[in-house]
C-alpha cells in the first residue's frame, strides 16, 4: 500500500484566522481503498481541515491534489462530480423529507436530473430504486418512509453516511460520525464503516478512539494545525509525541 499513488494529497496546506494558524502546513496523504483517520486533541484543527478539502473553505496556502488533479480553488460542488463527498460532525438532512426522499435528492445532485413532472417515469423510478438500495445498505431499508426527522439519532447520522454514498464517491469524509451516540449506536456505524471499506475510501476524523483502532489502516495526529505523526495503528499509539499531545485530555489515547 505505502508504494500507492494517494488518491488524496494534502501538500503543505495553510490556513490563517487573523492570528491564529488554524492549520500549519499540514502534509497527509490518503491510499486508494484505506481507512485513514485524522485525530488530535480538541482546537487541533481537524474540522478546519475537513473544510479545505471538500471546499467549504479556501486554503491560504499549499495545494489539495484529488484522484491527481489540484482542486485547491475548485467549488464543494464540483469536487462532489470528481467524486468526493463529506458528511457533517452536525447531522444535515432534510428532516421534513422521507428517508427515501432524502436519498432520491442524493442521486439526483449526482445525476443532474430534477424531479420535474414531465420527466420520463421510468427515470425517476430508477432513481428512486438506487434510493432504496443505497437506504438498505445503510440499514435502513425498513425506514425508507419514515420521515427522517422522526430517526433516532445514530439513525440520522446512518442516513447522513447515505447521502454521501449516493453520490458514489471515491472518497468520503466523514467528520466525527459517531459523534453524540450511545454505544450500541456506535457499534452500528463501526459495522457499517467496516463494510464500505471496499468500495469507498475513507477519511475519518473521530474522538472515539476505540472506533478509530478498530477502523483505520493508518492514522495522522494532528496538533496545533501540524501533522506530527502519520502511521499504523499501534505506531500511532506507541508514538511519544502523540500520546504526549493526549495527555490531560479526556480523549487520551488507551
């Protein structure tokens, strides 16, 4: 794998909020077909991150490199059509939609397509039938009408990882998926990260420490906007500076 042309290239990337570095030349590289995870204490400048390379924010520095193309200046929207896709640390779907209507509008962003009522029925049964089968990949094949408002939380976030997956990405970021959950949700959306490690790459910026030993195949602490390790699962654990940058924080390492 470490021979591998990164499908992602985070190269020296900067950005500055007045006068603080919120993330300070940071390096990281994502494989083809990896879980790789991006942890650091709180204020380390993950979500800051996260935001540059989906293109909600615009670096003050360095470059983003997707599937080999810079799209350090390209819009969110159009790094969606190369196939990059993010889910939120806060749940964003259309909560007066049905399941199945929130999936539909997924497909249709990749699509192009509209919902327009002179447009061929077949096309929109189709659309709606991946719908349906990317809400049964996600477990949620028996709440497909329900209004998704109405799901339970670790629901929502399942519903959110949909979203993304309907857009068929070769990438998807997800910021702190297992954020606010109980522990038998979060046991739920390990399994379901577990199985889209073959058809997805994924970056996966998470507190749940137990969650992200259990996915990653390699790991990059991030400290004060500066990537300080990138590694292994137990590399990342037994690293000195990393555990040194845990210390005192309530998500110290285990």
């Amino acid at each position: 794998m470490s021979a591998a042309t990164p499908l992602l290239l985070i190269d020296g990337v900067v950005k500055r909020f007045g006068g603080l570095v919120a993330t300070d030349h940071a390096r990281v590289e994502v494989l083809p077909g990896e879980v790789h995870a991006l942890i650091g204490p709180n204020g380390a400048g993950k979500t800051t991150l996260i935001h540059q390379i989906s293109g909600a924010l615009a670096p003050d520095g360095g470059r983003i490199v997707f599937g080999g193309v810079d799209v350090t200046r390209l819009p969110m929207h159009e790094r969606v059509l190369r196939g990059l896709a993010r889910s939120y640390q806060i749940t964003s779907i259309f909560k007066r939609l049905s399941v199945l209507d929130n999936l539909a509008l997924a497909v249709q962003a990749r699509s192009g397509s509209s919902f327009s009522f002179w447009r061929p029925v077949r096309g929109e049964r189709a659309r709606h039938d991946e719908a349906a089968a990317v809400g049964a990949r996600i477990g949620l094949g028996h709440r497909l009408d329900a209004l998704a408002g109405t799901l339970a939380h670790g629901e929502q976030r399942q519903l959110e990882v949909g979203l993304a997956l309907a857009t068929r990405p070769q990438l998807m970021l997800l910021d702190e998926p297992m954020a606010g959950m109980g522990p038998d949700e979060s046991a739920r959306m390990v399994q379901l990260l577990r199985g889209l490690r073959d058809e997805v790459t994924l970056l996966l910026v998470e507190h749940d420490m137990d969650a992200v030993f259990k996915l990653a195949d390699r790991i990059s602490t991030l400290v004060a906007g500066r990537v300080i390790a990138t590694g292994a699962v137990e590399e990342i654990r037994a690293h000195p500076e990393v555990r040194r940058a845990y210390l005192g924080d309530e998500e110290a390492l285990p």
